[in-house]
C-alpha cells in the first residue's frame, strides 16, 4: 500500500496516517516547475502536509514532507500518487 511507503519515508507510523484523521488527497500536493535545461522533463515535486500529527511530547504539530525525482525511479513516490490520484479522479482540475 501506498500509505505503508509513505509511513517508512516519513518515519511515522501508519496508524498516524490512517487515526482519527487520515491522510486525505486534500493533504497532498502537487507542485510542477519548468524544466531547468531545454528538452528535460518538468519537475513534478510531491508534498505531504501532516496538519494533525502529534510530536514526541504530545502537542500537534503540524509537518511537510516533500519527494521529488532521484537517480533511481524505484524510490520516486510522485508517480504511484499521480497514478492513484488519476484512478480515483482526485484532481480538481479535468485533464484531457
């Protein structure tokens, strides 16, 4: 599961991402720059904003975690949430 992979990344526990308050497509982020170099591919930047997630000591505290493309494509997270976002027609925008 997607959640699970985010949980390792992020170094919380799945149960923070599924409580009371889960990790919903409104508290993902899409963030799309030009391409540094003519006849590369756009950056596509994923952020993850945790708003209720507690710290150590117990106050909410809210985190932002953002993934962005590697040397290796195994580890990008963009491509499997675009991907389920896409199947679930998460987007607010129509893409055609």
């Amino acid at each position: 599961s997607l959640l699970l992979i985010y949980s390792g990344y992020i170094s919380t526990r799945p149960k923070a991402l599924v409580g009371k308050r889960p990790l919903l497509y409104e508290d993902i982020e899409f963030q799309v720059f030009p391409p540094p170099f003519k006849g590369q591919p756009p950056i596509i930047i994923l952020v993850i904003n945790l708003k209720y997630i507690k710290r150590s000591s117990g106050k909410k505290k809210p985190k932002k975690f953002a993934f962005y493309k590697g040397e290796n494509l195994i580890y990008y997270l963009v491509l499997p949430t675009i991907a389920l976002a896409l199947a679930n027609n998460a987007f607010k925008n129509k893409f055609t």
